[in-house]
C-alpha cells in the first residue's frame, strides 16, 4: 500500500495508471486520502523531522522555495494582448481631464 501511494508520487502518474502489483487504484487512493484527512502525512513528517533535528541532520539555515508561492506577470495569466489594449488606453486618454 504505502509503496503504492509513494510510486504515485514520485511518478507524478494518475491513481488509474498505478501499476497492478501495488495492489487496486482506488483502494490505494482511497487510503491516501482517508490518512491524509486524519493528519497521517502531517505527523509522519512531524516526527520525522523531530528524528533527524535530535540526531543533528537538519540544516535549518537551507530553505526551498516552492513553485506554488511564485506569482506570475499578469500577462502569463491570459491578459489580452495587442490592439485592443491599445484602444483602450488611447480612449482612457482622450476622456481623462487635462490639468491646467
């Protein structure tokens, strides 16, 4: 089972191409996420943290930045390109107010 979930993994594969000797997909997916909702993977990785830093083999000062807390550019999120963008900022122009 656990060698399933971690295949699913490290993969990066769907639940439904899990390879038939781990055992059925849906089980092994169903108890992925029924230990995931009780705080299984949480406290696993609690605890394993808490072994490594008591034996001296975490290096606290080293940090991972993670993808998902990158924001993108505006304009890699589909912002619309091109003429009509320039329209409206010629309009947006010609209507604002001049100061004197």
């Amino acid at each position: 089972m656990l060698n399933g979930i971690l295949w699913i993994k490290r993969s990066g594969s769907a639940w439904r191409d899990l390879p038939e000797r781990y055992g059925n997909w849906k089980t092994v997916s169903s108890r992925f996420y029924r230990w995931h909702q009780q705080g299984l993977w949480a406290q696993l990785l609690a605890r394993v943290q808490e072994r490594s830093d008591h034996a001296g083999q975490l290096e606290w000062d080293v940090h991972m930045i993670d993808s998902t807390i990158v924001r993108a550019h505006q304009s890699a999120a589909g912002a619309k390109k091109g003429p009509a963008t320039r329209r409206l900022a010629a309009r947006r122009a010609v209507s604002e107010p001049k100061s004197t």
